[in-house]
C-alpha cells in the first residue's frame, strides 16, 4: 500500500502566519491516465473532514483562496496563506491514485 | 445540497454484529462509488470499504477482509457495513463518503466494542 507521510505532524502557528504542509508518497501518484489523485482535507475539531483541494492543487468549491497545493510525484504542499482562526485543526492528505486509498497520518495546527 | 446521514452506531460486545447505514440525498447516488472510512478515538482517518456504483465491485483492507460487507441499495439511496466478528480495535466513529474526492462525508456514528 501507499505510505503518506506528513510533516510535521504538529503546526503552531499565530493568526495571519502562512504556514506549509508537506506529504510525500512512498511512490509516484501520478496516474497512467494522466491525473495526480492527491487531495486535502481539514477536520476542524468535533466535526467531519472536509475537501479543501482536490487533483494536487484545485480548490473545492467555496474553500477560501488563502488554501493553495502544490506539487507532482511523490512531493506535495499545502500552503496556507495567512492563517485565520477557523483553520484550525488537522490536515490530512490523501491519495486515489494506487488502490486502496490511503490516508496521511495528519498535521494538527494550533495557535502559538 | 448533498447530505450523507449515517445511523447504527452503538455499544457492542466482542465477536457480535453490527449493521450501519448510510442515507444520501442531494445527488444521483447510483453514479458514484461510495466508501466507508473511521476514525479511532484520537487517532487518525483509515479507510474500511469501498463500493462500485453497481456494488459489483467491492474492496476492504486486510484488517476487516472478511469481516466487513459493504453494500448498497441504489434504489433507496442507501449504503450499508455489516460489521461482523467485531473486535475492540473497531471502536471508532464511522464515516460514509462519497469516494469521488472524498468530497462530501457524513457527520460519522460512533461504534463501541466492549464488554
């Protein structure tokens, strides 16, 4: 199975930082059909995990423009661009491209 | 407005069963392959099963290969885990989502195994 590995797994950040998350795949994601399957979620606390970016670096819908990814193989970021109060929470990555799904272990960020 | 609603959860013992299910409205069910994932208590997200959009298709992880069945019922909108031979270890809160993107989840149920 694929291994993600997220780094670092704890993030302290004060408000309006810009912070970054890496992932990396123990292989390449890129798909025989062209397409990365790598996207990031967010769980804030007591609640589901959401869709912040899908395909590497496309941003879900109503997902605020501060969220960006980045990345191809087996290297992705996830940059927060001026951390806000409701970004709070864990991240995690996540790959479709090589069955089966495979989640990160998750990065919690918190406020300094 | 998609919504994924999750019931079933609850205590159970050691080596019993438990059914869940999963109710999905505000998008065409039949078209999307759906998956379960869970959550152990303060602990990372693990994916458990996933189905095709038929259901002909079905995958699990080894840890609950032949325990679990994932199945669905596009008539009703609905997807189900029978949870077999439960172990403590399966305690956790158990998500449906739509497995495209993993784009839209459930609000989770939570399931006990204990004695």
């Amino acid at each position: 199975d694929v291994v993600l590995t997220q780094t670092p797994p704890t993030l302290s950040a004060t408000i309006g930082q810009s912070v970054s998350i890496s992932c990396r795949s123990s292989q390449s994601l890129l798909h025989s059909n062209g397409n990365t399957y790598l996207h990031w979620l967010l769980q804030r606390p007591g609640q589901s995990p959401q869709l912040l970016i899908y395909l590497v670096s496309r941003l879900e819908s109503g997902v605020p423009n501060r969220f960006s990814g980045s990345g191809s193989g087996t290297d992705f970021t996830l940059k927060i661009s001026g951390v806000e109060a409701e970004d709070l929470g864990v991240y995690y990555c996540v790959q479709g491209t090589h069955a089966p799904d495979t989640f990160g272990a998750g990065t919690k960020l918190e406020l300094k | 407005e998609v919504q994924l609603v999750e019931s079933g959860g609850g205590l159970v013992q050691p080596g019993r069963s438990l059914k869940l299910s999963c109710a999905a409205s505000g998008f065409t069910f039949s078209n999307y392959y759906m998956a379960w994932v869970r959550q152990a208590p303060k602990k990372g997200l693990e994916w458990v099963a996933t189905i095709s959009t038929s259901g002909s298709r079905t995958y699990y992880p080894d840890s609950v290969k032949g325990r679990f069945t994932i199945s669905r019922d596009n008539a009703k909108s609905s997807l189900y885990l029978q949870m077999n031979s439960l172990k403590s270890e399966d305690t956790a809160t158990y998500y449906c989502a739509r497995h495209e993107r993993f784009a839209y989840w459930g609000q989770g149920t939570l399931v006990t195994v204990s004695s």
